[in-house]
C-alpha cells in the first residue's frame, strides 16, 4: 500500500444555490469548515482565490450519485463546475463520490440542536467537510487518490 500523499486539499459540495467549502490540514487529519459560496456566475473565481489563498494539492468535488449509484439531477451540475473550475486552475480536480454527505451535515446539525432554517447557512460547508473527510479516509485506507479526476479543457483551437 503506497504512503497517504501529504498536502491541504479543499472539498466543494455544489449546491445550486450554494457552494461548500472545506480544508484539511496537510497531514489529511481534520477536514473543517472554510466558507459557503453564492452560486453565481463568479463562484468559479471565488474558488480559484480560495485555491490561492491555500495552495492545495487537490481540489475534489462532491458527485452526488443517486444511492444505486447512477446520476441525478444534480450529477451533471456538479460535472459541470469541476469541469469549469480545473479549465480555471492549475490545481488537480477529482470528482468523489458524495452520496449521503448533504443528509450526513443535517442529521449532524440537527444532532447538535440546530434547526435546519438555522442550519441553511453553514449546511453547505458541513456537508463539504464530510465529503472531503471520506475522500480522506479512502485515500487512507486504500493508499490511492480518491474519486477520478477531471480533465483539464482543451483550449479552443
């Protein structure tokens, strides 16, 4: 089994209304809330600064796959912005698989005596930090990079 790669990576759950993003520190031991991000056309940008601002090796993206494991609604939504955001950033992008990461932060906020209206606002980050925190423990226990990864766009010819 090859070593755990070391470096921060942020986890992004795409949301379409909003966007979360979560760290880890580099060692891969903690994921924690960073921001929730408006879905607008500048979130891209947003999140290209965040990349900046914390240099990681990765970005991974959530992929919410329906629980057979086929697409949703949502699955072509968030192909879309990985896409989008590795054509924006020199940074690796890898689409996880995040089935049950958005159910996970709410049952957690809920757990913690929050009402989901008073959750609304930090659900997204929540939900990023469970993601990223499973893509973590996968790449730990199988010593393999988590997820796929997304093609940077060609450049138009």
């Amino acid at each position: 089994m090859s070593e755990f790669r070391r470096g921060v990576r942020l986890g992004v759950d795409v949301g379409r209304a909003r966007i979360g993003v979560a760290r880890c520190d580099p060692d891969g031991l903690l994921a924690t809330p960073v921001e929730t991000v408006p879905r607008s056309d500048a979130s891209v940008a947003r999140i290209r600064e965040l990349i900046e601002e914390y240099e990681p090796l990765e970005v991974l993206v959530g992929l919410p796959l329906s629980l057979s494991g086929g697409d949703t609604p949502s699955t072509a939504d968030a192909r879309e912005f990985a896409a989008a955001l590795a054509a924006a950033s020199a940074v690796p992008v890898r689409l996880v698989d995040e089935r049950l990461s958005t159910v996970s932060a709410h049952a957690a906020l809920r757990d913690s005596g929050r009402t989901q209206r008073s959750s609304r606002s930090i659900v997204d980050q929540v939900a990023a930090v469970v993601l990223l925190q499973q893509a973590l423990d996968v790449e730990k226990n199988t010593g393999r990079p988590p997820g796929v990864p997304v093609p940077p766009a060609e450049e138009p010819a």
